[in-house]
C-alpha cells in the first residue's frame, strides 16, 4: 500500500527489493542446513533471492 502514499519514492525505489532479498538469502541458507524437510523449498527460495539481488543491483546501476 506504500504506491498509493503522495510520496515521492524515486530516490529509494532502486534500492527496495535489497533488504528483502538478502532477508530471504538469509532464511534459505538457514533451511538448507540441518536435518529438516522442505529442502526443496529452501532451495527455491536461494534461487529466487538470487534472483532478486541481481535485479535489484541492475536497478541500482541503470538509476546512476
């Protein structure tokens, strides 16, 4: 619901999927280790967050 706030958002709009994507790295990495079910789902989960750091460092670069 922050796109409907009158805000100006083009300054950090490159840099909002960042936080989230290394939050996601994070809880993937966490699933893959130890002796849990839903490997499957953890490693998904790398792949989209990998996915997700890529875009949003070619957000950052297209915007300078």
């Amino acid at each position: 619901m922050v796109w409907l706030l009158p805000v100006n958002l083009d300054t950090i709009r490159a840099y909002s999927p960042l936080p989230f994507a290394l939050l996601g790295m994070v809880l993937a990495i966490v699933g893959l280790t130890g002796r849990r079910r839903g490997k499957p789902m953890a490693v998904i989960g790398v792949i989209l967050s990998c996915l997700a750091i890529v875009l949003s460092l070619i957000m950052v670069t297209l915007r300078s």
